[in-house]
C-alpha cells in the first residue's frame, strides 16, 4: 500500500459516520495487504471451506469495510515476516503479533489482546510445573515470540537451558503432531493458540505457571505512522460500534481483549446504558399494552 493508503487520508469523524467509504479515485490501488501465519487459529487459519480466516482477519476486513478498501489476505512464512513487510510486500503483520521486546522494531497499532507465552504438555507426562521441564524435549515455532524469549538473552534462557532439547517448528500443527506421537515433550506458545488447540485435542493440558504476560498488535513498517493512525482510529470506531466484542466472543477471546482499556473507552457504561434503554422500551410496551387491554375492558 505506497499510496494506496495515502488517499485515504479520512478525518475521525468521516470514519465514524460509517458511510464515507473509501475517497480514492477509481484509478488508485486501495488494497490493504495483510501478512499472518494461516496456521495461527483462532486468529488466521483456512477453514473447512477452504477459506482464510480468524479473529484478526475478520478485523481486518471490518477496517477495511469501514474505508472502502479491499482486503488482500496473504499468508506468509512467519520466519519470513520482517522481509515481506520491509520489501514492501505487504502492509502490515497482523496475526497474534506480539509487540514486547519488539517496540523499537515496527511501528506498532494500540494493543488489542493481553496474552502469556504458556507450555503444552500430555495429562499423561507427568510434567506438573517448568521445573519438569527438566531435560525434556521442548518445541516453538521458528520465530516466534515464545522462541525469543527462550533464546540466549530472552527472559527465560535459563529455564531453556535446563530441556534437554528446544526444538524448532515452521508451524504449531506440526509440533502438535510431533507431541501426540510422543517424540517431543512439550510445546512452548501462545495461551490463546493453545486454548483453541486444545478444545480440539484430549488428554493434553496447560501448566498453570505461565512464562510471561504481553500484548498482540498489529506491526507496520518502521515510520509508517499514517497507515497506523487510520487503523487505530477504525478500531476505535469498530470498538465503539460492538464489532470488537462481536468478533471476540465468537472466537472466544473475549477474557483476553484489552483494547477497550489501551483506548480509555468504558464499554461496560456502554453496555449498561444499552440495557437500561431496552428495559425502560420494554416497560413503555408493557404499559401500552396494560393500557389497551384497560380499554377493551371498559368497552366491554
């Protein structure tokens, strides 16, 4: 998106009419390219149908519906991101992409989800705690947030220090794979890959100690603060509107969201000033309908 996006120069309030649409002229490229992991549930994966989705790519869509653009979904090897998005490839990382000790290396959309980096293992291991993780056979995927912070200087080196093997994936499928065989022991990732994983896979758990706390969000090149700046002001209004919560409860995310608190908006006010309005129209047909059946009463 060079231009592609720089016609698109809308003020808050046009976004928040929701029916500007897009402003560029015919001839102008609005595509809005995304990277992600198709291989990343609940946020990006193909499903039955053969089709790209997930709660960040049908976000992205509601952005892109809000301006009018067309949403271009392009999965990308995840060890590949940085290149893709710095060639120029694509506009943005936007799937699970964790920002903490990678503030300085993108320029970053407001947080939108609170997650942990959590360990996978069998019911059937015997591994209750990370001290278990003694010796054992541990698998990532490559470059991902969990293998930074395991690696030499990451957080937890010296608990990777203690497996016996810290094994590397292209994909979590795969170490899945590699763990219901029994070959590895087990899998270092993202709480909310492994809580959709696992609604799927009996007999596996989640270690109650986590190995940190962070943020997802959505990752632009470096200095591209006028393509971030539209996105963040249409999450604003996608919050604002319902469409956020929406797409979280329907992949069960929303424990997890915190974009309501990064932006100061009171949804919960929201909420009840919504609940309060439908009680008092609820009450207001209650006393017309007490009202006619006072007046059949009487013609009677």
């Amino acid at each position: 998106m060079t231009k592609r996006w720089l016609c698109t120069l809308m003020s808050v309030a046009m976004i928040a009419s929701l029916g500007a649409g897009t402003v560029c002229s015919a001839e102008e490229d609005n595509t809005f390219i995304v990277g992600f992991d198709a291989e990343y549930p609940p946020y990006g994966y193909m499903d039955d149908n053969g089709e790209y989705t997930g709660f960040d790519l049908e976000l992205a869509q509601a952005v892109c519906d809000l301006y009018g653009w067309e949403l271009e979904k392009r999965p990308i090897d995840w060890d590949s991101k940085d290149m893709e998005l710095n060639s120029g490839a694509i506009d943005c990382i936007w799937n699970g992409f964790t920002m903490n000790g990678r503030e300085e290396e993108y320029t970053w959309s407001v947080p939108y989800v609170d997650n942990s980096q959590v360990i996978v293992v069998s019911e059937a291991s015997g591994i209750a705690d990370l001290e278990g993780l003694s010796g054992k056979i541990v698998g990532v995927q490559a470059a991902s947030a969990a293998l930074e912070l395991l690696s030499e200087g990451g957080d937890q080196a010296d608990l990777a220090a203690t497996f016996g093997t810290l094994q590397q994936f292209p994909e979590y499928n795969s170490a899945f794979v590699e763990l219901q065989a029994g070959s590895i022991d087990a899998i270092a990732m993202d709480v909310g890959v492994a809580n959709y994983q696992l609604k799927e896979k009996e007999g596996y758990t989640i270690l109650d100690e986590t190995l940190n706390s962070e943020q997802y969000a959505i990752g632009f090149k470096q200095g591209n603060e006028e393509l971030r700046d539209l996105v963040n002001d249409a999450l604003a209004t996608l919050l604002e509107d319902g469409t956020f919560d929406e797409l979280a409860e329907k992949y069960e995310l929303t424990d997890m969201v915190c974009m309501a608190e990064e932006l100061g908006v009171d949804t919960g006010a929201a909420e009840e000033a919504e609940t309060e309005a439908a009680e008092a129209d609820t009450e207001a047909e209650e006393a017309e309908t007490e009202a006619a059946e006072a007046e059949t009463e009487a013609a009677e």
